[in-house]
C-alpha cells in the first residue's frame, strides 16, 4: 500500500483480525514522511457471491443490499448503523450458506427478512411489503 500523502511505501507497524466484520484492521506508517494511518482490508465480496437474476448471473453488490436493510430500517433513530450491522449479518449469513456462492435473488431476501425479523418487526413488515416473494413464504 502507498502512503496517502506522499505516495511512498508503507509499512505494517499494527494487525489486528476483526472476526464480526471479516476484516483485518491494519495501522501503517509511511517509510518516507512517517506518517501513521489506518485500514479496514475485506474481501471483495463482488468477486465472491454471484446473485442470478433470471438466468443472469451479476456480482453480489453490498450496496444495494444496503439501500434496501436502510429503507427497512429508516424509523430508527440510528438508522444508517442498525442498516450497516444487520447487512453484516446478512453477508455473514450468506457466506455460511452451504453450497456454491450462487444465490437467486429470492434466498437474499429471504435471508434478508429472518435477520429483519429478529431484529425490528416493523422493518421486517416494511420491508416483506417491498417484496411480496418473501411474504407468501412463512418465516
């Protein structure tokens, strides 16, 4: 990695695993200005999980994931950070799925629901409204 002020290379002072998060946490310090910052490296998820819309396989986006935990979730008084946890959750959940790394979009949201389901019901209904696919399968 390279330093972000001077463009030099760095070096590993500091690491630390971050089991909940699938990260590592990393101090760096720069070899040429000293310079002492911090990452977060994680794996590409985009590369690891492929969603299968019809018969049309697209890269995982986390993002998207994301937007819809946060539409679900808009009534809390924290929202972006309940919507940041519970989409750690649900990856972390995805990844344990046996099996391929290929999932159709009914098992995200399926998967999705159960984790918005122990967390708030009223996201949980929020969000099986948005997708009545869920809905008609009990939880």
């Amino acid at each position: 990695m390279v330093c972000l002020y001077c463009n030099s290379k760095t070096r590993v002072i500091n690491s630390r695993p971050q089991k909940r998060n699938n990260q590592i946490w990393r101090r760096r310090q720069c070899l040429s200005c000293r310079a002492v910052f911090t990452t977060h490296e994680g794996i590409d998820l985009s590369s690891l999980l492929i969603v299968e819309i019809g018969t049309k396989p697209q890269p995982f986006l986390v993002d998207k994931l994301f937007t819809e935990v946060l539409l679900a979730v808009q009534e809390h008084k924290n929202c972006y950070e309940v919507a940041r946890e519970a989409t750690s959750t649900i990856v972390a959940k995805l990844l344990k799925t046996p099996g391929k790394p290929v999932y159709d979009t009914k098992q995200i949201s399926q998967i999705t629901a159960q984790v918005l389901k122990r967390l708030d019901r009223r996201a949980w209904l929020r969000y099986i409204a948005e997708h009545p696919s869920v809905a008609q399968k009990r939880l």
